[in-house]
C-alpha cells in the first residue's frame, strides 16, 4: 500500500463527507423535482442527466450515458369487483402482467403453501386463487415465484396477492425469480390487494362468490440509460474498483429511499474522492468506476448490460478484465452502516483486515446463498466478486423503510445524518482497496459453472436477507 498519510487523510474525507454534503440538494432533485424514475421514462432520462452533471462537475472523467435495449412493460388501468355485492376492490398488477379480462369463482389459497392447496386442487382450475403475500409462521419459507407457480400448474386462471400492509396500502411486486436469466414472465396474471380487501375476499369465498378482474397492460421494447464516469488510477489505471446504485424506480413513487438513498451516496463518494485529489493531493491508485444503473425494478437489465459491456473476462478496449470488487449500494436509508457482506468467501479475511484499518468496528460478511434481490447479482452470476452493504440485513429495519414500491416512499424517509456515515466509511474503505497492489489482492477461486450450479442447488429456497 502506498505511504499515505492515513490520519490526515481520513480527517479530511470525514469532515468533508459531514461539512461539504449535498444531500439535500441531490433529493430534491431526484425525488422532488423529478420524482418517478421508471425505466425508459422521461424521469429517468432528467435524472441521468443530472447524475452526469454531477460527475462532469466533481471532475470525474469520461462522464457518460451508456444507453442498452429494454425490454419494459406499462399498464393503463386494473380493475377488480365482486360480482356479487358489486363492491370494488383494490388491484395492483404485479410487473410484467399481461392483459387479461376475467370472472370466475374465488378460492382461498391461504399462503399458497402444499397443505393449503391439498383441499382447493379441483376447485382451483379456472379460478381466481386468493393468496397471502407473506409466509406463514412456523412453515419453512417459499419463494413467492414459486408459490405463484404452483397456482399456474393447478389450473389457476389468476391470481389476487394480499398485501402484509394495513391501511389499504399496497406495493408494486415481482412473482419471478430473479436468479433466472429471463424474469419477467409471470405464470399467470397476478395482482395485489390491499390486506382489507383481501379479507372481504375471502369472505367471498367461504360464499362460493365470483370476481371480475381486468388489467389493461402491455410489453414493448425502449431504451434503458446507464451513467457512468471514472477517477482514473495514479499507479493502475487498468484496475478497477466500482461502486453504483441504481436510478430507476417502481411507478408511482418517487424513491426516496429505494433508491435516491444509494444514488446520493454513489454521487457524494465520488464528490468527495475527487476533492481529496485535488485539494490534498490524493488520488486513488487504481481506477475507480462509479456507475448508476437503469432497469433494477424490471429484472436487472441496467447492471446486466453494464456487465456485459464493462467486465469481460477477455478484456476489450474499454476494460482490459474483470474489476477487482463491484460494491452495490440500494435502500441504504433502511439502516445505520455496519460493514459488507460478500457473496464468495475467499475476500473475506482480507477485506476484513482493511475494514479493521479504519478502526470503527466494521465487519464482513459472507452471504449463505447467492442473493438476487439487487444489482449485485448479474455480477455473482458472472462469478465477479461483487458486495453489498451490510445496513438491515442480519438486523431489523428502520420503521420507516417499510415505506417501499409505494408513494409514500419520499425523501422525510431517508436520515442524511447516516448517509454521510455511508459516504465516510466509503470513501475511506474505496481508497484503501484502491492503493493494495495487484499482487496483494486474493485471486477469485470461483468459476461462472460452479455459479450456475450452486443456483440450481438453491432453486426453491428463500433468500435470507435478515
């Protein structure tokens, strides 16, 4: 590691990510001024070009849009009514539902667990199934997808998820896996209904009632928008560290902490790195790429294009290898900062010892399973060892992050007190990694094959993210 003078360094990175932070200036833009990001949106295009802005204006180099083909989706209207009292029902569709106009009977899927639907087999063919959203206790998790899919193989016409939340709240939600290459096909048209609803339409059931349920939807190609820009390397520019958070958001919310949260923090760790080279005279040693993605909520797509273009194995002109760690930052408005978590084992004890180097108490983590939840995934998938930071996980959340994929999901909803802890810890942790020599850095052990078939042994089983 160079002979860098650690305690005066650090002062300055944590009195300038507390004294010089423009969070509050990043928020109102992304989340007031220009709200919802939906992939392929006119907000998502306003909010890459002020992250380019950002990054032309902090003295970044190369700042650029990175655009890919999208696959998207978009809907016009949903619609759900008990035919038989005439009362209306709330209905969201899940992402990537199809259209779809139906009446049929109801029936109770309970949690749409093997037991549940031992009593329900016959009656479910042509029906509209009921199902909780959340797990039942005591019974050992399944994934939503594959609950979703049992329906589809009984005979299920469609299916109404009953949303956790109370107050007629209701989330925008996935039903595929997103460990497979191609997630956004649902097996059946799915919709969410507020938890009130939902007990009215089971009810209905017990009744042997009927509902009518109608999405107006649709599938189209569009354009996705990654950002990115780099603070090149004074000893090995051709290495590289990344760190990036995605941009997008869900329709009808303007993401305060999922993910204008991780957007900041990418934003201000740049900021801050930069300033330190110019002001102090420290530039990182090797590359560091910072990179805000498009299309998280719609299966990976941004990341997915990022990879394929940027860590080729190969190499090409624009990167000559695999990076030597991506870091993913998403709702970090969700809990205080408390270390990384990797997916792969072999970095651990050496990220462990930088993380010591600071002296703050942070630790490292190795994930039990390959987590997909997150646009760290399309790099684990390609066996590139990937992070991200350890803030809910393994401990509760912060009340307030339970506002996700909704409206209410504004900027009150992020603590920028934490996020200069975000940027801190960051920055320090960056620059360190960015200064180890290549030889002193773990060769990664784990090939894309041994990836590929660790998932397949995973299929089915819940991720634990808590």
């Amino acid at each position: 590691m160079k002979d860098v003078n650690w305690n005066q360094t650090d002062r300055w990175i944590v009195g300038e990510s507390w004294v010089g932070a423009q969070f509050d200036r990043h928020l109102t833009e992304l989340c007031v001024n220009i709200g919802e990001r939906w992939a392929s949106s006119e907000g998502e295009r306003l909010a890459v070009e002020y992250i380019r802005g950002q990054y032309e204006a902090f003295g970044l180099d190369q700042a650029r849009l990175d655009e890919f083909p999208l696959d998207t989706w978009e809907y016009s209207s949903a619609e759900g009514r008990a035919v038989d009292t005439g009362m209306q029902i709330d209905a969201r569709p899940f992402h990537f539902c199809p259209p779809f106009d139906i009446e049929a009977p109801i029936v109770d899927a309970g949690y749409g667990f093997p037991h549940d639907l031992k009593t329900e087999l016959d009656a479910l063919k042509g029906a509209i199934a009921v199902m909780n959203l959340g797990h039942e206790q005591f019974t050992p998790p399944m994934p939503l997808a594959d609950r979703l899919n049992t329906l589809a193989s009984k005979g299920a016409a469609a299916a109404v998820v009953v949303e956790s939340k109370s107050g007629r709240r209701m989330e925008y939600h996935n039903g595929t896996d997103w460990r497979d290459v191609q997630p956004q096909a649902l097996p059946l048209p799915v919709v969410t209904t507020s938890r009130e609803h939902g007990a009215e339409l089971r009810r209905l059931a017990g009744q042997k009632g009927n509902l009518h349920l109608a999405v107006e939807s649709r599938f189209l190609q569009d354009t996705g928008i990654n950002t990115v820009a780099e603070l090149t390397g004074e000893k090995w520019p051709e290495h590289v560290l990344i760190l990036g958070a995605h941009h997008d958001t869900v329709r009808g919310t303007p993401g305060g902490n999922d993910n204008a949260s991780g957007i900041c923090a990418v934003l201000e760790t740049a900021r801050v790195l930069s300033a330190l080279k110019d002001e102090l005279g420290q530039p990182p040693g090797c590359t560091i790429r910072f990179t805000t993605w498009s299309a998280e909520e719609q299966g990976f797509q941004g990341s997915n294009a990022f990879v394929e273009k940027y860590c080729s194995s190969g190499g090409n002109s624009e990167s000559p290898g695999l990076p030597r760690l991506a870091i993913n930052l998403d709702e970090l408005a969700s809990g205080t900062i408390k270390g990384l978590v990797l997916a792969f084992p072999h970095l651990r004890p050496y990220i462990q010892s930088i993380l010591d180097e600071l002296g703050d108490g942070y630790r490292c983590h190795v994930m039990s399973q390959l987590d997909a939840s997150s646009d760290h995934f399309p790099f684990l998938r390609r066996a590139i060892d990937a992070a991200h930071c350890w803030r809910w996980r393994f401990h509760g959340r912060h009340p307030d992050s339970d506002f996700h994929h909704e409206a209410g999901d504004t900027i009150d909803k992020v603590r920028t007190k934490e996020l200069k802890e975000y940027v801190a810890f960051l920055t320090r942790l960056l620059l360190r990694l960015s200064w180890e020599t290549p030889d002193q850095w773990p060769d990664n052990p784990v090939t894309e094959q041994e990836v590929l078939a660790r998932l397949e042994k995973e299929r089915g089983q819940e991720v634990r993210v808590m």
